[in-house]
C-alpha cells in the first residue's frame, strides 16, 4: 500500500508503461536476489519486491 501512494506522483510526471516497466524490471531483479541470497538480504528483498508489486497491479488498470 505504501508503493501505491509513493508511486502517485510519478505518474504525474512519467508516462504509466514507463513506471510499469522500471517497477517491473525491479521486481525481476529482487526477485534474483531473494532467491540467490538467504537470510535478512533475502526477507529484505520480498519486502522491497512488495513495495514495487504495489504499484504495478493498479498501474494495469490505468493504462492508456
């Protein structure tokens, strides 16, 4: 919830595929550490995957 209104904002000023496509990369990405990694590196990285999931889920219904 706090990815959605930290992400508001942005699209404002950033067009809303831009934003899915950078949140989603970053999702990928965390995704790789959370799986490669273990320990606190790893709960950290589901956290900040939730973070960027938060925004792309409405981001698909806003779509232009």
């Amino acid at each position: 919830m706090v990815g959605r209104f930290a992400s508001t904002p942005l699209m404002k000023y950033f067009s809303v595929p831009l934003i899915t496509l950078i949140y989603g990369t970053l999702c990928s990405l965390f995704s790789l550490v959370a799986a490669f990694t273990g320990g606190q590196a790893g709960l950290a990285s589901l956290f900040i995957i939730f973070f960027f999931e938060s925004c792309i889920y409405p981001n698909v219904f806003t779509s232009e």
